[in-house]
C-alpha cells in the first residue's frame, strides 16, 4: 500500500492537495492533505467521491472512429493517422481557418496549453473567443484596477466584515470555509448578498435578496449613503480617477429610488455602508456568477468602486476580491501572431453554422460545449453538420457523442501537469498516482503523436520538462523550483499578501478607473415570470456528477409563485426551449427565482443551458447565462401554453 500525493485539477478554486491510498495498482481512497494549509485535510463531496468517475464502467479505454455512423473502437495508430490526413487535406483545401480548436477549462494545468501551441504551429487555426465564465468580471477589474488578483486568503482573519456578494463558498469554493469560521471566531461579521438562498446563507449574520441583477442598483444607494454619512476615504481622489462622475451617478437617484430597483429596504444598503466605512477593514468577496448578467460587467465594477472609495483597498483585512491570479507563478509559451480568426464561446452554435469561410472541422479538448455553452440545441446542431470533429474526452459526452473520431485521456488521478488556484495563491504539482490504462493518453501524448504523424517537431519532451519550462523564472530568486513544489506545500511568493498596498494601479493614469455609468437591469419579459438560476451544486463539477442523477431535474421555487404542487412533474419553459422538471418548494426563495442545477445533459433531457438564449455580457465578451426568463406549467397544461 502507497500513500501518493497529487493536486486536483478541476475547474474547482481550491485546487486541493490530495492524498491517494493505491493497493495493487488501484486507488482504494482518497483524502485531502491534512499538510496544505488550504486543503485541510478534506476534500469536497464532488471530489472525494471521485472514485465512482475513476473506475465507471462507462469509462472510454481505447480510440472511437465513426464509421458507417457508428462510434467503433479502433487502435491509436488508426485514429492519429486519419485525424494527421484530415487536418493536411482539409488545410491544404481551405487553409488553417477551416480548423477550429476548441480547448476550454474541464480540467485545467499549463501542460494542456501544448495543445495550443501545436495548432498554432499548424495553422494557425482558428481559435476561441470570450469567457463563459468570468469574462466580465476579468475586464471589470481590469478596466478599473489594470490588474486581477486578491489578497492573500488569510488575509480575511484581518477583516472585520466580509461581504459574500454573490457567492455561495461552502459549494462553489469550499476550503475558503474555514478560513471564515476563523475570521468569525475573531469577531468578524460576514454579510451575504444573493437573490438565492444557498447553504452559505446559515453562514451569514445576515443575509439580503436582492432582485436579480439589482446588485448594482443596491451598490449605487449603498456608495450615496457613503457620501451622506461621511464615510468616504478622504484620500480617495488620490487614488480614484471620475470621482466627481461616479458622485453624480450616485446622487442621479435617492437611496430609496436605488433600493427599490433592487428590491430591497433602505436598511440593507445602509447595513452595507456601516460595514464598508466605519466597519472596515471590510473584505468584498464577488461571486463568479455575479458578471454573467447582460449587466455583469457594470455589477463588478460598481463593487469594485464601493471598495476604493470606502478606503478598502489596499489595506490589511480590506479589498475586493473576484479572482487569484493563478497565471503570475508561469510564463505562457511562446506564441505567433495569432489566430486568423476567432469564434466566440458565448455565441459557438451560432457564429459556428454562419462561419464563413466555413470550419470544416472541430477538435475538443477539456470541454463539453454542448452541455456547457448557451442554446445547447444550436450547438449541438452545428457540431453535427460538421465534416469531421474530434473529442479528447474521458467518457461520451453529449459533444463527444457527436464526434467523428473520439480520444480517450487521462483523469485527474493519472494526470502529469502543474496548477495555480483561483482561490487562493498556492502552486501544485499534479502527478500520476496510478498509470493510465493501455488504451488511454494523456494530453500532452495525443499532442505528441499528432505532432509526429503531422512533421512538426518541438514537441518530444516529457511533461516534467514542460512543467519546469512553464514556471516563471523569477520563481527560483524565491528558492523555488519544480521540486519543492513537489516536496511541500507552496504559496506564490510573486503574489502580495496586501493588493495595492500602496495604492497606486496598472492603470494608464495610476489611478482606480472608477465606473461612470450605471446599466439597466434585464427587462421582464411577459408570460415569463422567473428567472431561471442555473447553478453549482455540491454533488457535480459542471456536466461532470460524481453519481449521475436519475430521473427529471429538480426545479427549486418559492411555492407561492408556482401553480404546481411540491414533488410533481412540471414543463419548465423559455422562449428557447423546455425542460421536464419536478418541483421542489423552499419557501425561503425570492418568488420570481427558479433554481436547478448546473451542468446537466442534454441527451438527458437534463441541460438548462437549452433553454438559455446566447447573449454577451456588457464587457468582456462573457455569458450572460442568468438573464433568462422561464415559466414553470403543469404537465397537463402544456399543450395550451405552446
């Protein structure tokens, strides 16, 4: 029996240090690393029962060619060698552009970024644009700070309040949970704002509801009564730029016309204000999900401004926190001028099916954008009508169900790679605890093959080299290198402890780039009463379930604004499409929310992302993935309501 450590590499913020117990060849349990000092010793629900996805019956083992419309096994050999002419002829006939690489965040580490760099050497091919994710909180906080990262995490023990804006820690970001109950036991007060009531809400002191997308509105009436009461940072016009603007766009309205955009009393924006002014050191902690809105951008940015002018920035116990800037311990490889072309991850089917001159092949890595992006019918539709598409995948997905040419690859427990946190500033080694089965590469060796069958050399060094290779150089100044980071925990020294201690900004003027107009909320939309919540959950990490949930997915809703009893089947519908339901009551919920979870299939009737239209956020070209409107129908009366 071993006892092997590896870090998790999943789109998860924590990046876990794991401790693996392998008995013959075979992973038996895994446990989190009592010796991190983020980890902890446990590891998420999703994670820790990770075993069930290792040794799934469902596993892929060996190479899939779609021959006579039939997915068939077939050796590595055959599968390399028809994708190597596919990709030549298809160049040869149309150029690069007609190649669509598509790699996304499934599972992350630098060594999948080889990937990148073949098709670039390649084609250039065409590549992605835009982020479903964080794209608009990214240019938020870079548009005002000209920089994206965060304190270091235990900095919270400082703070005296902690706004948990937006965000659901205790199923979104896990190990930062304890680090809370921490700063609670030292006399912090943490504050929740979230139109949904969530696990992380019993965390809370208080919690506020805002109406959905009303987050900017209650941070306009919340940066007046700053103003009114006298507790914006004296100092402030030293370091904020448009402080005279962002004054006149909080006083365009009273504090009682803002709260009632967000659907909220008076009190709430004044409890926010005591905490960011005469209670600071006050931290803001912004929900990824908080910048998927038509607005989301302006939302970010309107947090951002409330931490700079209530002397919040920079200060021990203070700051405004949206992500950890997991790429500053790495140099990125060298890269040509770039892609030819780009197509947007927000708006994939559509600008896929429209693309001209036409992509005539897709290959997928580390993604499920079926599952994963907007409008999934669009998607999965001009997947179909492509000639060839290829799929790095470790089981059938719905995208790779649609694939001409299926790869199996490695899990996180076979993985050789090296990962930041966007959770913390921490650096991990990921290593294989068990090898891969026969029929199975990893990323980097598909790289490798395909860069052989192809004639591109550059490409022949083992993943321990590429790790060292992608470590920034000024790490070894810190005594740091690929070995330590394998020998004990490591937390970035190229990150600060306090961000903007002295308050100046990479911005072009050295200055906070405070915002100068507020956005308009989403409108209603008549016959659609909820808004459709399509959210994280303990059990999943986006399409991937740690157990595949049976049966039609829960819809959670306030029962006073659902004509369909607790426990029966229901039509959840949207301009776009409909989903079979069965409804759960939480009258806890705001009544014009409807939650389900994230990430479901569509082949399973299970994807909410069907029934979101694909629109871009404000800046930053993200997702505004929350803005749909939906109606839930009793099954019988479905046919009336088409």
């Amino acid at each position: 029996m071993q006892n092997l450590k590896t870090t998790c590499n999943r789109d998860c913020p924590d990046a876990c240090s794991m401790i693996a117990t392998v008995e013959d060849g075979r992973v038996t349990r895994l446990r989190g690393d009592p010796d991190h000092p983020i980890t902890q010793g446990f590891l998420c629900h999703r994670t820790g029962q990770y075993l069930h996805t290792q040794y799934s019956p469902d596993r892929l083992l060996t190479p899939l060619i779609r021959k006579d419309g039939v997915l068939t096994p077939a050796t590595w050999d055959d599968a390399i060698a028809r994708i190597a002419t596919t990709m030549t002829r298809l160049r040869d006939e149309s150029g690069p552009e007609a190649i669509f690489h598509y790699r996304s965040g499934g599972s992350l580490g630098f060594v999948k970024a080889v990937t990148d760099l073949l098709f670039e050497r390649f084609g250039p091919v065409t590549g992605k644009s835009g982020d479903i994710c964080s794209g608009a909180g990214d240019a938020a906080q870079m548009a005002d700070f000209g920089e994206e990262d965060s304190h270091d995490v235990f900095d919270l023990l400082n703070s005296r309040h902690i706004l948990l804006w937006g965000k659901n820690p205790i199923v979104s970001n896990p190990h930062l949970v304890p680090i809370l109950r921490d700063a609670k036991a030292r006399g912090a007060t943490i504050v929740s704002v979230d139109p949904v009531w969530h696990a992380s809400s019993k965390l809370a002191d208080r919690s506020y509801q805002p109406r959905p997308g009303g987050d900017c509105a209650l941070a306009m009436a919340t940066a007046r009564l700053l103003w009114e009461r006298g507790h914006v940072d004296p100092a402030a016009a030293d370091y904020c730029d448009n402080l005279e603007e962002f004054y006149a766009l909080c006083h365009s309205r009273s504090v009682a016309e803002w709260c009632a955009d967000a659907d909220l009393p008076v009190e709430a924006a004044a409890d926010l204000a005591a905490c960011l002014g005469p209670g600071k050191p006050c931290a803001i902690l912004v929900g990824w999900g908080m910048g998927r809105r038509t607005n989301g951008g302006t939302i970010v940015r309107a947090l951002d401004a409330l931490a700079a002018i209530s002397g919040n920035l920079g200060i021990a116990g203070g700051g405004v926190s949206f992500y950890f800037k997991r790429r500053r311990a790495f140099q990125p490889l060298p890269t040509l001028a770039g892609s030819p072309r780009t197509i947007s991850e927000i708006t994939f089917g559509a600008d896929l099916l429209a693309a001209d001159p036409a992509v005539r092949m897709l290959w997928v890595t580390a993604g499920n954008p079926v599952a994963m992006l907007p409008d999934s019918e669009t998607v999965a539709k001009a997947i179909a009508a492509l000639e060839f598409v290829v799929v790095v995948d470790c089981f059938l997905t719905d995208t790779a169900a649609l694939a001409t040419v299926v790869l199996p690859t490695t899990t996180i427990l076979e993985e050789d790679d090296i990962v930041g946190s966007y959770g913390n500033h921490w650096i991990g080694s990921v290593r294989p605890v068990v090898p891969r089965p026969e029929g199975v590469r990893s990323d980097l060796e598909i790289t490798q093959l395909l860069a052989k069958a192809l004639g591109i050399p550059g490409f022949e060094e083992s993943a321990r080299t590429w790790k060292k290779r992608m470590l920034a150089p000024e790490l070894s100044k810190h005594g740091i290198d690929l070995d330590a980071i394998e020998a004990a925990p490591v937390r970035n020294p190229l990150a600060p402890a306090i961000l903007f201690a002295d308050r100046t900004f990479p911005t072009a003027t050295g200055k906070v780039n405070l915002m100068t107009q507020a956005a308009a909320p989403a409108p209603d939309v008549p016959g659609f009463p909820l808004w459709l919540l399509s959210l994280s959950t303990e059990k999943s990490q986006s399409a991937q379930w740690a157990r595949p949930p049976e049966g039609p997915t829960v819809a959670t809703v306030h029962p006073d604004s659902c004509p369909v009893p607790d426990g029966a089947a229901a039509r959840l519908q949207s301009q776009l499409g409909s989903l079979v339901v069965r409804v759960k009551h939480d009258p806890r919920q705001r009544r014009d929310v409807v939650l389900v979870p994230k990430g479901g299939h569509l082949r399973a009737g299970r994807a909410a992302n069907a029934l979101i239209h694909a629109r871009v956020t404000d800046i930053g070209e993200g997702a505004a993935l929350y803005d749909e409107r939906v109606r839930l129908v009793p099954i019988e009366d479905t046919a009336a309501q088409r």
